[in-house]
C-alpha cells in the first residue's frame, strides 16, 4: 500500500522556503496550512538535516544500522544532547524512533537492523546485594558518572 501524506511536497518545501528566509513566522505558517507547530519544526529539522529528501514520503522505512542505534542511544542517555538534537546529528526522521530504541536498550532487548537478526548491544543486569548497592551508589555520587557507565564498572542494570 502507497503511503500518503497530508501535505505535498511543493506545500513543505513552501512553508520551509518561507520559514527559513524570514518572511514568516511558525506560527503564521501553522495557522495558513492548518496543521501544528511539532509538523513544522519536524519538517525543517528533517529537511537541514537530509535535505530534500528528509521530507519525501518513501516507499519504505528507513534502516538504521545498529551502530547508530547504539552510538545515538548511548549519546542521549550520557546527557549529550535532546532527544531531537540526537535525531539530528544521527540523521534519524523521529524522535518516536529514537525513544522506541532507547525503550529497548533499558530493557536488555536487542536493537535489530530489520532483517539482520539483531546484534546484543547490553547484557542482562544481575541481582545486587543491598551491600554491593551501598558501594555503587557511593561510587556514582563521587565519581560524577552517568548511570551507564557506573552500571557498566558493577556489570549490573540500572533500572
């Protein structure tokens, strides 16, 4: 089945033209074609960060290999940037997307490349005494680490 978008091409790329030189506003541009400020802001970071073809409808989805998957999850959960910055940087459509993997990372499950069978990217946490508890907590507070890599020196999850 074809997918279909709301608005055209020439229609995006009028409203970015119009955002980008200045001769409009979000806002303005929102309430001319009657759609919201998120669809806007998504298709002006798409269309910075791949162009043209950031904002064309394709025919199928997008495969990330998993070492981006893994490079812009680990990224966001070190505190590098926002969930829409790292979609920029890693050129990924959705912050939808991106919170999907990282949902499945802090879940111990694989982040699969459709198809590929999928490649383990965390291993499964293991119980923690109450006194292995009281070194790590310790441990992070003085060290000023993130979670993920205190929870990586203890081999434990941090959920």
């Amino acid at each position: 089945m074809k997918r279909k978008s709301n608005y055209s091409l020439e229609q995006k790329l009028w409203a970015i033209n119009r955002i980008l030189s200045g001769e409009d506003s979000i806002l303005h541009t929102v309430s001319l074609l009657g759609c919201s400020d998120v669809t806007i802001h998504e298709w002006l970071r798409n269309y910075q960060s791949s162009g043209l073809s950031g904002i064309t409808i394709s025919a199928k989805n997008t495969i990330y290999p998993d070492s981006v998957k893994v490079a812009a999850v680990e990224d966001y959960l070190k505190g590098i940037g926002s969930l829409r910055e790292i979609c920029q940087k890693y050129s990924i459509r959705s912050p939808r997307q991106l919170r999907s993997c990282i949902m499945k990372y802090n879940s111990h499950e694989e982040l699969k490349t459709s198809g590929s069978g999928g490649a383990p990217i965390m291993t499964k946490g293991r119980s923690t005494t109450y006194d292995e508890r009281l070194e790590i907590v310790p441990y992070w507070i003085e060290h000023q680490t993130s979670y993920v890599e205190t929870a990586d020196k203890y081999r434990v999850s941090y959920q």
